[in-house]
C-alpha cells in the first residue's frame, strides 16, 4: 500500500461517513403513480435521484383534519423526516 493510498482510504471513509444520509437531507419530486386519502405510490421524476420507486408512503396532512388524495400523474415532494430512510 502506498503512502497515496494510506492517507486517501481514511479521507474517503471519512468522506462516505459525513455524506451518507446527505441523500435523505433534501426534498425530491416524485410523479404519483396511485393513491388513498392516506398513502401515494410514486417514481422519481429526475434520473439523479438515488431513491427507487416508493410503494405505500405515508401522506402529511395539511390543514387538521383534510382528506387529500392526489391525483394520479400530479407532482408531489419527498422528505425523509430526520433524514431517515
């Protein structure tokens, strides 16, 4: 092992350690394939995102007590709450 790669391997782990929810940290569009009152199925709309198709994701309410079910084909946003996936 060289120097290069003895001083590169744990910048790198350190790298991969800081970014890995980094993903998870910001909004994403994603196109409703199906829907409830209460859950959507969805792809993403951009060849960037990381994610793959969501089944059965949970809807956030906007005003209290609202029934909203999206329309297939409508846009929604994706966030992974405290960046858990």
């Amino acid at each position: 092992m060289s120097l290069s790669d003895r001083i590169l391997e744990p910048f790198e782990r350190l790298v991969k350690a800081f970014t890995a929810k980094a993903a998870y940290a910001v909004p994403w569009e994603y196109s409703v394939s199906e829907a409830t009152t209460t859950t959507f199925t969805g792809r993403a709309t951009s060849p960037n995102c990381p994610h793959p198709d969501l089944v059965g994701i949970p809807l956030m309410p906007g005003i209290a007590g609202t029934l909203i079910k999206p329309a297939v084909g409508s846009l929604v946003g994706v966030l992974f709450l405290n960046g858990d996936p």
